[in-house]
C-alpha cells in the first residue's frame, strides 16, 4: 500500500503515530535499517520534535511536532519488553548529522548508547570505510516476517507481499555483514560525540574571531552614555554561543 504523506498528515501528524501503534504492540521481532535518521523508536523527544518539524515544513501540512514527537516516543516504549528482539543497523553519517542543536544531538548519541546496553537490542553501525556487498538503500522497517514499512521523500510504503518481505529480509541480513557492533559501534557512536563537541567549539571560535574585528565604536554606539558597562544586555555582556556541556572542552 502506498500513501501520500501529504493526505497523511493533512490534520497533522499525531494521528499517523498513534495508528502505527497496534503495530508496535503487535509485533515481537522488530528489525530497522536506517539511512538518514537515527530510528524513531530510539529517537529522545528533542530529536524527534526537530524532525517532525522539519517535516511538518516540508510538506506544508499542520505542524503538531511537539504531540507527534510524544506520541512516537510513548508508542516506541512497547519495543523495550523483555520478550521482543530488536536488531537495528545505523549508516554512520547519520552519527554526524547536525539535524537538531548541539544538545539535542549529544543527548541523542548518548540515549543510543545507553540502549546498545539492553540486553534484547542489537545495534549496528555501518562504517563510511566498510566494505559494502550491496549499496545504500531506502530506510526500512521489518514487523516479525509479516511487514515491511518503507520511507520515501514523498510517502510511505507498507509491504505485505511474502516474496517482497523475503527481499528485505535478505538485504538487511547482507547489510548487517557491513556493520560493527558492540565496543567497536560504541566507539563510532562516541567519535561522533567528540566530532559535535570540537564542531561547537570551532563555530564558537569563529563567532568570538568575528566580533573582535568590529570596530569598537560600530558595537558600542547604539548604547546610552549612562548604560554600565556591566550592565545586562550592554554588547560586552554577549552570552557564550558554545552549549554549556561543550565550554570546558574548547
């Protein structure tokens, strides 16, 4: 079944995330394949509002991002159970995707790293370096061996067909050869942490480089004579553009 995301979404996108619902609590083997972002059901609530609003822009559709984002986070709750099995593979450039603020990302590379710890999750992540035996492909998901829900720009594709179902199953399981897991996955996903941090910094260097070149006069003229220098507000007061958790590293 193919369905336009914009007839979809048209009273916004919190109805589509509670129908997928049943689905979620349904299902006992999920398998994910991911090319452009981190999976819903290990998305934080910040990082999945970001994109849902991205979306929402998009399309032109109603942007309930913030409800949708609640939805998708509440939904993916069910996966956690003890009797399921997740196994999930990540492209690494997704790791280093600034598609949200600095901290929304940072929390969301160390939620994927708290989750590789359960014990019922397997998460892999395909190296830039790794050989590849067969090329990137379209995100998708696998519902136990009875669904496979695709992500195009433009809609989403739910596959019934056994024999179509039987090919997604292969491909993720000669995808999943190209990954690294464990430690080693840690170890990428913690290198992309390093990478924002250092990334932060730089643009934080850049802005202070910038500010120290204006003219004294051109910053302070718009200023009244008997504004203190120490006044909140005064333009010596700037707050630092660098995110909290990255000041101690720069």
């Amino acid at each position: 079944m193919y369905v336009h995301f914009r007839r979809m979404h048209r009273a916004g996108m919190t109805v589509a995330q509670n129908e997928i619902a049943p689905l979620f609590e349904e299902t006992t083997r999920f398998r994910a394949y991911c090319s452009n972002v981190i999976p819903g059901f290990f998305q934080t609530l910040d990082y999945a509002t970001s994109i849902l609003h991205m979306f929402a822009a998009f399309q032109g559709t109603p942007d309930d991002a913030e409800r949708a984002a609640a939805a998708r986070v509440s939904r993916s709750q069910s996966i956690y159970r003890p009797r399921n099995v997740v196994a999930v593979l990540i492209e690494e450039h997704i790791l280093l995707h600034r598609i949200a603020a600095d901290t929304v990302m940072a929390d969301q590379l160390d939620y994927l790293s708290t989750v590789m710890s359960l014990p019922n999750v397997s998460i892999g992540i395909l190296p830039l370096k790794a050989k590849r035996e067969i090329w990137g492909l379209e995100s998708f998901y696998i519902f136990d061996d009875r669904r496979v829900n695709v992500e195009t720009l433009t809609a989403a594709v739910n596959i019934v067909a056994k024999a179509e179902i039987a090919d997604y199953r292969r491909a993720f399981a000669i995808l999943a050869r190209s990954g690294v897991y464990g430690d080693d996955a840690r170890a990428l996903i913690e290198a992309a942490r390093t990478a924002l941090a250092s990334s932060a910094c730089n643009l934080a260097q850049h802005a202070g480089s910038r500010d120290a070149a204006l003219p004294t006069l051109q910053v302070t003229a718009a200023m009244p004579k008997d504004v203190p220098r120490d006044s909140p507000g005064h333009p010596t007061d700037r707050p630092s553009t660098t995110p909290d958790r990255y000041r101690d590293t720069c």
